[in-house]
C-alpha cells in the first residue's frame, strides 16, 4: 500500500514569557526583547501534527482523523490551552518557552501515542500569522 501523510491542525491559547533564569531582567531584555516580560504575553497557536503510514487496506486511511485529533487534544490542546506555559504545563519544566522548545516538547508528548504502523511526521507551530517552527524528530 501506498506510503502517505495526513496533517491535522489544531489551535489552542497559552501565555508564556521567553527568558533564561540564570539572566538579569537586563540581559533578557536584550536578547528576548518583549517577549521577556516579566507579566508574560500570549499567542494564539496553530499547530499542524503530520503522521505517515501505508493506508489500510480496509478503510483507506492511513489513521482515522478523529483519532489522530482525539490523542493531540489529550496529549497537548488539554494541557496547553489558556494556560501559563512556565508555570501550568509541567512537561515544560525548566525549559525556556521559546518556540522551537515548545514544539520538541509537543513532539515528546505524541511520537509514543500513535497506532502500530503509524510515524510522527512533522510538527508544525505557527505562534503568529508571522512565524512559526517546525520539527522532524532529528
């Protein structure tokens, strides 16, 4: 059977505040700019989780997309949403949350959560209609 990926895009609202604790105020603000704030900021997130795998046979899927929805809002849009990423989201400790951080994080939480014969793909993140990340596992 044919090797395919499906993307599912989910949205999700979290503050968070990009600094090093080992820094001074001054030394954030430096390299982080705004998004040092002391009171946080927040995005309204986009995340695009892609998975690959050969279609099955009898349903031409290659994984239902209920399912593949149904494991990124336990595993990730649960725990993230309208949360404080520093200080409500524990698989976040100690990192900085940044983007690129964030999305390897959102990665660990899926790539074991997949059925048998289905691969985590790629992690897209858009943080603003602007940027955004992604990430391949390597």
């Amino acid at each position: 059977m044919p090797l395919v990926r499906i993307t599912r895009e989910v949205h999700f609202s979290a503050a968070h505040r990009v600094f090093n604790p080992e820094w001074s105020d001054e030394r954030n603000q430096e390299v982080f700019g705004a998004c040092a704030n002391p009171n946080w900021h927040g995005h309204d997130y986009r995340l695009y989780v892609s998975v690959e795998g050969e279609m099955d046979r009898d349903t031409g899927f290659v994984m239902d997309f209920k399912d593949l929805k149904s494991v990124v809002q336990s595993r990730v849009v649960d725990e993230m949403d309208h949360k404080n990423v520093n200080l409500d989201v524990p698989w976040m400790d100690g990192l900085i949350a940044s983007a690129e951080n964030i999305v390897v994080a959102i990665w660990g939480r899926l790539v074991d959560r997949l059925p048998e014969g289905v691969a985590l793909a790629k992690l897209t993140l858009w943080e603003t209609p602007r940027h955004y990340v992604e990430y391949s596992g390597e």
